[in-house]
C-alpha cells in the first residue's frame, strides 16, 4: 500500500487542465474613426395638444386620427407619438368611436 491518496474521487489526478489564454481584443478606434457622429438623432418628443390648446381631439377628424393609427389599423404607442398620457386615452377614445362610426377602419386588410 502507498501512502499516496487521490485527490479527488477519480483517477487521473485532480488537477484542472490549464486553459489556453484568449487573444486580447483590440481597442475600439475613436468616434471619428468609427464613422462620425450618429446617424440617428432622437428629437425630444412633445404633446401637440399640450402645446396647442386650441387643437381638440374629435372622433370626425380623421385626418388628424390617421396619425395615431398604423397602416394596420393598430393604435400607435405613446413612445411613437409623443402625445401625453392624458392625451393619448383621449385620442385612442376618440379612434375607436370613429371606428365604430366607420369614419376609420378596423383593419387595413390588403387584397390578396
């Protein structure tokens, strides 16, 4: 017998195989090297019925409720269209009751 013992529960030894090191990843080049400034700039959005207090929100403006309304006849998010909380419930009343009126459509279903 030896006095040796495994160090761990199998045989072969418990030591880890050393991993081979990872190639270190070059620098990023500066922003003007990258391509200039960002392409995209995101202008603040406003309400524009808080700006305008003259500018009401009707279910028999369509024109006006057709900017609210995606091409698929789904209301467009707050996030899209920088109305106010208190206005975006207004208009999304206002779309549905004109829906309802057939002033706008449910659905934009396309011919196939």
């Amino acid at each position: 017998m030896s006095d040796e013992r495994p160090t761990s529960g199998g045989e072969g030894g418990g030591e880890r195989p050393e991993r081979p090191e990872r190639p270190e990843r070059p620098e990023r080049p500066e922003r003007s090297e990258r391509g200039g400034d960002r392409k995209f700039f995101a202008k603040p959005k406003f309400c524009q019925f808080c700006a305008d207090k003259t500018l009401t929100i009707d279910y028999k403006k369509v024109d006006l409720l057709r900017k609210y309304v995606t091409e698929e006849g789904s209301l467009r998010p707050r996030r899209q269209t920088g109305a106010c909380a208190k206005h975006q419930r207004i208009v999304a009343a206002a779309v549905k009751q004109a829906r309802h009126v057939a002033l706008l459509p449910f659905a934009n279903r396309g011919i196939d």
